[in-house]
C-alpha cells in the first residue's frame, strides 16, 4: 500500500487543506493512505493554535487523512529549514511514497532547480557576502538575490510562503536521501492563513 505524506497545521483546517488531501489522492492514487504530520499547540511561527491539537486532528481524519502525527515542538518552532527538514525526516521514516505540498508555482520543476541551486554549500558565502554589502539586507532577501543570480526570474518564487516551504521539503528529501517522490499542489486563492 503506498502513503501519501502531508506536512500541516491545519489551524485551522479549511477546504483549501481538504482539497489538498483530495487532490493528492487523485495524483498519487486513490488507494493510498495519508498520513499528515500536524504542528500541535504552537504553529511555526511560535504561536498558539486557533484550536487544540485534537480538534484539528480530527477535522483533518473527517476529511481524508488517515493518521495525523504530531511534529515534536522544536521543530514546529524552527525556521523553515528545520520544521520542513524534521517534517520529511519523520515521513522519510515512516516509509512514506510520496510528499504532498502546496505551492503557488503548482509545478515541481521551477522549484526543484531553486531548491539544488540552495543545497549547494557555497550559497551561504555568496548569503553572507550580500548581507555584508548591505547591513539592511533580511537573509531572505539576499538568498533570493543569490538565487536571482542563478536562475533568474524563477528567484521570485520564494516571495510566497508555500512556495519556500516547498523548497525546504524538497532540499530535506535531497539532503536526506529520501525516496519519497514529490507531489505539488497548486495552492489557489488567498496564500498561507488564508481561507
């Protein structure tokens, strides 16, 4: 039997997520088993959930996942580089097939060539020299101007937050070694906390 795996928060769970879960399905097989691995208490970004961890876990089964984790705390409070990269090491191991994610590019190519280009080590000196230049510059903003650099336009992609979470999962698969297959959903509508 093949698994689907979702990163989430689900806070709180809307029809954007139930259409991710049904449109996952239907990408990878409608037989497949999803399993969601779900921020608890405190979101990403250190704040309290809207709602308990197990009212949103619950919503999440009513509407199509088959088993929900919860993502140990220090990972649900870390940058994106670390919530996606405890994320995929947990489904890695579970034996998931496939990682399902949303994004604005809704495509994997574009994303999968900014995420090789921030996997490459020497990235983080050409980071640290733009940020040296310009005391103002956000280390986001320089690693898409590294990025711009490289591959262009695409850099633009990591303006939106799914999208840059998307190229986290995709550099923690690659780091990782994982065999899960990457799987995209485009995200449409209002971006992230959006209904």
């Amino acid at each position: 039997m093949r698994v689907i795996g979702i990163v989430a928060e689900y806070n709180p769970f809307h029809l954007g997520h139930e259409y991710h879960i049904r449109r996952s399905k239907e990408l990878c097989g409608e037989d497949c088993i999803v399993v969601a691995i779900m921020t608890g208490d405190f979101v990403q970004r250190g704040e309290a959930a809207i709602y308990s961890k197990f009212v949103r876990a619950e919503a999440a089964c009513r509407c199509g996942a088959d088993l929900v984790i919860e993502l140990p705390l220090p990972w649900c409070l870390a940058s994106a580089e670390r919530f996606a990269r405890g994320a995929v090491s947990l489904l890695s191991a579970l034996g998931c097939d496939f990682l399902s994610f949303g994004s604005e590019a809704g495509a994997l190519s574009p994303l999968l060539e900014i995420a090789e280009f921030l996997s490459d080590e020497e990235i983080n000196g050409t980071i640290s020299q733009l940020m040296a230049k310009n005391a103002a510059l956000s280390y986001a903003a320089a690693r898409q101007r590294a990025a711009a650099s490289v591959v262009g336009e695409r850099a633009l992609l990591l303006e939106s937050p799914n999208n840059i979470l998307a190229v986290e999962y995709l550099k923690a698969m690659r780091s990782l070694d994982s065999n899960m297959r990457p799987v995209t959903v485009l995200r449409e509508g209002s971006s992230h906390d959006g209904f």
